[in-house]
C-alpha cells in the first residue's frame, strides 16, 4: 500500500511493509481470545465476561478479534506512524512532549532514559490525545494534519466500539449488572478529562554491543499507568509477560488481532482482582534484530478525577474480600487517577526507575504520597 502525501514542507510516501514472520520458537504464555462480534449476541456479553475470568485469573493479557476493523484499516495507521516517525529528527522535536512535567502527548526521542550506564532506550514515540476541545489547540506535525480526519476516525472506534465493549464485560465480570455493566464506560467518557491517546512507536536496531550490555532487555519490566493498553497485531517479536510462576514468557503476535493487557487503574479499582499486568521488552529473535519495530498502540485512562480505591457495588469483590483494604495516599486520602498518571510519567523518565545499581534488584519507586511501584529487570 502507498499513497503520497504533499504539505508545505515535505512530500512523503506513505508505505509500511509487514516484517516476515520469525522461524524462531518461543517460550509461548498461553493467552485467552475473546471474540468481540459476541457481544452482539443474545448472552454474548456475559459469554465474553465468563472468558475474560479465565483471563485475569493468568496474566492480566488476552487477545481480542472480530474488532470492527480491517487489515487495511490497521495497516494504514502503520504507514501514517512510519512517516511521521521517519521525519527530520528537528521537525519531530518541535513537537516535545513535556515529559519532565507529567505530559506525554506529542513526541519522545529515543534515549530519554538510561537502561544501563552506556546504554539508553532504543525507542521513540509520538502520542496522538483525544480528539476533544481540551486538545484542540495542540500543535502537530503538516504530515500527521494531512492524516488528521482519518486517524481521527480510527482513534474514535477504538475508543468507543472496541474499548467500551470491553468495558462492559469487565463489569460483568465483577457482577456489575443492569446499569451498573456501564460502571466502567461511565468513567471513560471520550469527551471527559483523561489521557487516552493513539501511539506510534518505534524501536530502533541495537547492535550486538548494546544488547549484550543491556542483557538483551529493552525496556524494563514495569505495569502499564491507566486502564488498559491495546497493541495492534506486528510481526517482530519481543513482548514478554511476567508469569504467575515468576517467569518471562512470550508473547505471541496473532495476526488479525489485538493484544490487550490491563493496567493500574483497574488494579486499584478491583483491589488486585483485575491484575496490572507485569511485562518487559526484550530484543526480537535472531532473524528479526536487523528490522526496526513499529508498533501502532491505543492506551485507555479513566478520567483525571476517579479516585482508585475498590468498586464498592461489585459482588465479586465482596465475596473475596477485597473491599476492605483501599490504597490511600499518606495523607488518608484516595489517589486520583490523573494524579497517578502524571507522577509516573514523570518517574518514568527519572534516573530511579531507568538506571542499573547495585545487583539489579528490584526496585520499588514512590509516585504518590508514599504509594509505590515496583520496576523489574
């Protein structure tokens, strides 16, 4: 597929080739696929939520398919972030995210972050926000505005068809039925105050002395910051999941779907019922590590003012227990959502969170008023 595109700085062909798919084998985490055309179904809904159950009780990963998207739908998304992530490194750093005070839409270079002394991330990434009045003044690249109806369009289905269907059957999942199965979907409101945004990424090529520096490991073992985190099916492998067994296991690029895992905002909502999904980013297999990997991603945040303390109606929760023990600031009070998201972004791009020391042991961090996280290597 290729298109050309003419702005007033650049002319630009838009093209993305998928990668072969690797020879190599894998140490595979077994996933769950939840078929989204379901939910359309008379006891579809609570069909998918019975899967999902499956599904947290693992990893806190599952794939979706049947999403109400095509190949070429996708795929044209894939070739708007290859162009826009091959501009001029000067024209793409016009555009900066703010990430030293919490905001991260816009464009990061590679190699904010240190992995180990010598070595920094390989990867550079440009967040598209909402396509709300709250951004409507926010400056972008000539290249991604000529795009800007359509990845409007693509943001606003992956928003509203996919991840609010979603949203229902993690409420039915937790019991939340009647109105109570939109307990979800009424905190992620499009038009309300969140940092939901559609991502192009890239990872670029290490060399062989740079992987063996950094063991291999890319992108250190973390939790992702908001609810969710959907990744659209690429070929080049590397993803791994943290495993109730405390290994690392792969996970497998299925084509024609999405590889959704949950994230901390649904941890603190279910009391760890919802798992915040441990995962890392490692070097792609052998046959693979001489290709860029471009990643197309949409990350769900509930709304800045929730506040993460467990659903009081879920009697799910109840019955095992998990309303009692609320995560509270130290000053007793609940974090708020948007305030948790800010402060990790920050302490994401400091040097205690990115920086080897000592034996590489864990490490915990606090991101808000005595609450913590812990980063793995």
């Amino acid at each position: 597929m290729s298109t050309t595109a003419t702005t007033a700085t650049t002319t630009q062909t838009l093209s993305w080739t998928k990668p072969p798919i690797s020879k190599t084998e894998g140490n595979w985490a077994d996933l769950v696929t939840l078929d989204l055309s379901d939910f359309e179904k008379a006891g579809g809904k609570q069909k998918l939520a019975a899967e999902f159950t499956r599904a947290i009780e693992e990893v806190g990963f599952f794939y979706v398919k049947n999403y109400g998207l095509t190949d070429v739908q996708v795929e044209r998304q894939f070739a708007i972030g290859q162009a826009l992530l091959s501009l001029p490194e000067p024209e793409k750093l016009r555009y900066r995210a703010n990430m030293e005070a919490g905001e991260y839409n816009g464009y990061k270079p590679a190699g904010t972050r240190e992995l180990v002394p010598g070595v920094r991330d390989n990867y550079e990434l440009y967040n598209v926000p909402k396509f709300t009045a709250a951004h409507a003044g926010m400056a972008h690249p000539d290249l991604l505005k000529e795009y800007w109806d359509e990845v409007e369009q693509f943001s606003r289905h992956v928003h509203e068809v996919i991840v609010c269907r979603l949203l229902v059957v993690f409420a039915l999942a937790l019991g939340l039925e009647g109105e109570d199965e939109e307990w979800f979907v009424k905190r992620h409101r499009y038009e309300a105050e969140s940092a939901c945004h559609l991502r192009y990424m890239k990872y670029l090529v290490r060399s062989k002395e740079e992987n063996e520096k950094c063991g291999g490991v890319w992108l250190k073992g973390h939790s992702d910051l908001g609810s969710l985190t959907l990744l659209f099916y690429q070929p080049i492998g590397g993803l791994q999941v943290l495993a109730k067994d405390g290994s690392w296991k792969d996970v497998r690029m299925v084509p024609g779907t999405l590889t959704v895992n949950l994230a901390d905002a649904l941890h603190f909502l279910t009391n760890g019922y919802l798992k915040s999904s441990i995962h890392r980013v490692v070097a792609p297999p052998s046959d693979q590590q001489h290709v860029e990997r471009l990643r197309l991603i949409y990350v769900v945040r509930i709304e800045d003012d929730t506040d993460m303390v467990p659903i009081e109606t879920s009697p799910v929760l109840r019955e095992k227990g998990l309303l009692g023990n609320k995560v509270l600031s130290e000053d007793g009070r609940p974090i708020k959502a948007g305030d948790w998201v800010k402060q990790r972004v920050i302490k994401n791009i400091g040097p205690g969170t990115s920086t080897a020391e000592g034996d590489n042991a864990d490490k915990e961090v606090e991101i808000v008023k005595g609450v913590k996280v812990k980063y793995f290597d």
